[in-house]
C-alpha cells in the first residue's frame, strides 16, 4: 500500500466518525437502558472537545520539536549531564615545613586508601576479611561489623593514607567490592621530637594542629579541578579535563632541629627520673625572639595517632597555666629600681620571718634578717620582695605586668595560646599585691614567662616570639631603663656565689635566672603537688639565650626549681651554647660558675 493511499484510508475513517458522532440519533426506549445514556449528545460539544484534544496534540509535537531539533537545548543537556558528569577538586600539594637548617620537618608521599561497597563486599567469606585485615592491622570481624553497620550506603573507607606497599597488596588480592585509591599524606621525619611544633593534618590534607593548623592557608595553596564522566555505579570512566592545581607554599621555622632533639631527650629524663606527671622546655632567641626549641612531655607520633591520647597531643607551652613562684619576683624588683624605690644596696628588714598583712600571715623559709635588695633576690625572700612590691601603687605594679605580656595570650602566631590569669588592679588587696609579687595568685603559661624574661635578658625591653626564622633584629616595648635590666641579672648571676645551691651550672659560661616552685590549686585549695621551674640566660653579661624549664607534679626526689628543673636547663643551655656558636665568657673556663636561687618551698 502506498503513503498516500494509507492517509487517505485514515481520512476517511475519521470523516466517517466524525458524521457517524455529529448525525442526530433517535431516542431508544428500551426500558433496561439508563437514561443517562439515553439522552441527546450535542454535536457542539464534541466539536469543543476534539478541538482541544487537537490543540493538546499540536502542543506536544510543538514542544517536542523545540527540544530536540536544537533551538533550545541547553537546560536538558545541562541536567543530563549532571547525572554523569562531575567537576571534583584536585587537592594542590601541600608546601613542605623546614627547620632553620633546611631539615625537612613535614613533607607529602605517596599513600593509598582502601574503600569499599558494603553491598559486595560482605558477600566475602571469613577467611577473605581475614586476609584484609591481616594487611591493615585490624580483625577481619571488626571490618565485616562496621560495613555491616553501614550496608546501606555505596561507599565506606576501611582504611586511608596507608602505606603504598601495603595498599598495593590489598589490591592484589583483588577481592569483590574492595578496592583501592592512590593518595598522598604528611610525612614527619622527627616524629615525636617536633611533634607539638609542627601539628599534623587530618586525612584530608587539612592543618589539625601546630605549624601545620597555624599556616595552614599558604601551605595548602590553590586546589585545581578535575572533569570526569562517571557511570551509574559513581565509578569515574573517563577524564575529560584537568587543571592543575598550585603548590602550597613551604614554610621555614626558627627551630633548630638539633636544639630541638637535646631539649627532648633532656626534658624526657628529667620527667621520668622524678617520676613528673608532664614537662616543657623553651629556647629563646634573645636578638631576634625566635623561639629554637619547644618540647613537650608526654608526646605523641604525628604519623601514627590512630591509638594516642588527647592529654598527649596537648602544647603545655602554650596552653597550659600555672602559678610561677619565685620566678616572678625579679619584675617587681626591678619596677622598683626603676622607680628609684630602692636601689641593689638598699636594706630591707625580713626578721622576723613572718609578715602579716590584713588577716593573713606570709613568710620566709627562714629568718633572713636585715638584707639588702640583692639578698632579696638571692636568698629569694617573701618578705622582701613583699616589702618592696608595696612600696608601689597597684595600678602601677598591674601596667607592668601586663605590658610583660600576662593576662593576654603571647602573639606568636600558634593556634591555642592561652593568656592566663591577671586580674585588675583595682580589686587587689594589699594582701593579694604582695602575694602576686612572688608569683601566687597570679597564672602564666610558660611562654608568656619566657617572654616577660626578655625584658631582663636585652636592654629593658620585651620583644614578641616568633616560630618563623628571621635575621631581623627584634624591636621591642621599654618596661625598664637599661641599666635597671642590668642591674638585674647582676643580682641573678651573684646568686650563685651567695646561695648554697649551686645546680645551675654551665661550663664555660655565665648564667643569671631564678627558679620557681609553686603549690598546685585544686577545687580551689592548694594541695602538696608542685611545678617546678627554671628560668636562665646565658651568658649572663649579654644574653644571647634565655631557656625555660617547668616539671609539673614531680614525686620522686625532690620538687624545688632548683633540684628538678635546673638540672634540664644546664644540659639544653649547654648543647645550645656550642650550636649557635658562642664563645665562653666565664673567668677560668671549666669553673663552675651559674646562678641559683636555692631551691625550697617559698623559692
């Protein structure tokens, strides 16, 4: 049959049924028949529903036509599109961390991540979950539970940034519905040593903690993009494009590697030989305030934390607050020297051995007697250094704490700076003046000690810290005239030679410091717990370095500064010393010159 003979067929069908629908009909009668049905149909009626049945018609063919003959197609390729293809982000590599040195502290390798589909993978016999989880430490039956637990879902990592060799060897088994992904991760050589300055990333590339959280921006860089065709199941098929994307920038720190690993191991030993609940140390820069060691203990490996405690990962240098002891005492003298209250040679009666003030009662460990404003310091008197800070008015005693730097968080760019404990002045009672002079009441974290130390240890001025290296020479805030700074350490470094402690002790070199020994405070009270501490520079004609030492809760042996904490600055100061090369000043080297303050209670 022709075309045209098959339209005319259908033409004549529909005329036919048009006239046959349209032609008037006779009512029917027939009593079973409903009257509905019986009645008259309108031929106008029909007209206006074929009409708009026609119309609908032309519509669709209408529309029909405008999509897929091209003049308006961009909506639907755009939604078919999305359900194939897909725009994911190429991560940048990350920029590399150095030490001062250029030793590699963090770096990115090559590692690989291993996924699967629950709905595949639990078809796995025993023995084949075993074999998994032989490669990647774990049970077989703790990995077959957690896709149990996520059955529902298309994609669950078993395990990421894992070694290349063993990811290739899970790929190898070619087990159903596992498979594996290449990726890369940090790498940190010294592992535990610079763990708390340099942090960690989490799996996906992101800064977690220390350096790594601190610089995290220019580290990251810019992350590039990827356009890939995927199919039904989300597994990418086909590449369209790629862009690449910048590499982070690399970040240089001021830390001194070696320096680094000797304030570790020091720190280490001292922490177990008194049997400590934790410890930090810190060496400063005095020229330029870069900081070339912080160290941490307990620590952790940043490259395996899968098992560490969050107590671990915790930067005590920064965050962690204390009350200091006797190692506050040289500010407030020295406050008073510039004031021209007193002077080094000026006498201050401490007998009986008791002092009270208001209703409360302080002392000396012994009756000192009438000394003079250097025996004050050296024989670290209560009383004495109560006596003197009274002299002053608190707002004044308040304004040089603060421009120190406590009572706010120290500016070293480190994420987590805690800023301790200083309250106002104006709710001082004399009582509480006299107590925050010789460092109770008062909070400090053992950076902001360190820097408030930079006032003594340079011209009277303190300097902000830094973790990145620098050859700049450290401009600062003037707390003190000069000659008052030197006056200060003259009176720390003649310690030595008038105490009974002579732990401190450098060879070949001078040293001017104070140590610290503070009860704890719990729910409020003080309790027979201590921190001791030690803080010193050397040498002490010009400081080239000031070293902080705090051990919190030793329990075995002694618990004074001077006995626990000095011991740790000796060998950190020394190894320093011999680092950055600086000559021996001390008369007759090999002597055994130093400063301390003699360990006890109330040092």
């Amino acid at each position: 049959m022709t075309p045209s003979a098959f339209f005319e067929r259908i033409r004549s069908a529909v005329l036919a049924f048009w006239r046959e629908d349209t032609s008037p009909k006779k009512r029917r009668t027939d009593s079973g028949e409903e009257a509905l049905l019986s009645a008259e149909i309108s031929a106008t009626r029909s007209k206006v529903v074929f009409c708009l049945f026609f119309v609908g018609l032309v519509a669709v063919l209408g529309k029909a036509f405008w999509l897929q003959c091209g003049i308006s197609t961009d909506f639907l390729q755009k939604q078919g599109e999305a359900r194939y293809a897909r725009t994911l982000p190429v991560p940048a590599q990350r920029g590399q961390i150095f030490d001062r040195n250029g030793v590699v502290l963090a770096s990115t390798i090559p590692a690989r991540s291993v996924w699967a589909e629950p709905g595949e993978a639990l078809r796995l016999t025993d023995a084949q979950f075993d074999q998994l989880g032989a490669l990647l430490d774990e049970s077989g039956a703790a990995i077959r539970e957690r896709l149990q637990a996520r059955k529902n879902k298309s994609f669950v990592y078993i395990d990421r940034q894992i070694e290349v060799e063993k990811g290739e060897a899970v790929r190898a088994l070619q087990l159903p519905g596992i498979h594996v992904n290449n990726e890369v991760r940090r790498n940190y050589p010294d592992g535990p040593i610079s763990a708390h300055v340099v942090g960690f990333t989490d799996s996906d590339n992101n800064g977690r903690e220390g350096v790594e959280l601190a610089n995290n921006e220019i580290l990251s860089g810019k992350q590039g993009s990827r356009r890939v065709i995927r199919d039904r199941l989300g597994r990418i098929v086909e590449d369209v494009w790629v862009k690449e994307g910048e590499v982070g920038t690399d970040v240089v720190l001021s830390i001194d590697s070696r320096l680094q690993f000797i304030a570790h191991k020091a720190l280490q030993n001292a922490v177990e030989r008194h049997q400590a609940k934790a410890g930090a140390v810190v060496v400063v820069d005095v020229r330029t305030g870069e900081i070339l060691a912080m160290s941490n203990w307990p620590t952790y490996d940043p490259n395996s934390r899968r098992f560490v405690r969050m107590e671990n990962i915790r930067n005590r240098v920064l965050t962690d607050t204390f009350e200091p002891g006797s190692t506050m005492k040289p500010f407030a003298i020295a406050k008073a020297l510039d004031l021209g209250i007193v002077r080094p040679d000026t006498l201050v009666q401490t007998a009986p051995g008791k002092l009270t003030i208001g209703d409360r009662t302080i002392g000396d460990t012994h009756d000192f007697g009438m000394i003079t404003v250097s025996q004050v310091v050296s024989k670290s008197s209560n009383i004495g250094t109560s006596k003197i800070a009274l002299e002053m008015q608190p707002q004044t005693l308040w304004q040089m704490y603060n421009d120190l730097g406590f009572g706010t968080p120290p500016q070293t760019g480190f994420p987590g700076a805690t800023g301790g404990r200083l309250r106002p002045a104006k709710s001082w009672r004399p009582i509480e003046q006299a107590t925050i002079s010789y460092g109770h009441g008062i909070s400090v974290s053992l950076m902001q000690l360190v820097r408030a130390y930079t006032a003594l240890a340079r011209n009277g001025d303190v300097i902000d810290l830094t973790f990145r290296r620098t050859s700049k020479e450290a401009v600062g805030k003037q707390i003190f005239r000069p000659e008052v700074a030197r006056q200060m350490r003259a009176m720390m470094a003649e310690t030595v030679q008038a105490g009974t402690a002579r732990r401190v002790n450098v060879q070949g070199y001078t040293v001017a410091g104070k140590t610290g020994t503070a009860n704890k405070i719990e729910n409020g009270q003080y309790v027979d717990k201590y921190v001791a501490s030690f803080v010193g520079m050397a040498p002490a004609g010009q400081p080239r370095l000031i070293v902080a030492v705090m051990i919190d809760e030793p329990t075995r042996g002694s618990y004074y500064g001077g006995a626990v904490a000095a011991p740790v600055f000796n060998e950190v100061t020394a190894g320093a010393l011999r680092l950055i090369g600086v000559h021996p000043d001390a008369a007759g080297f090999g002597a055994a010159p130093g400063i301390l303050v003699r360990g006890q209670r109330n040092d």
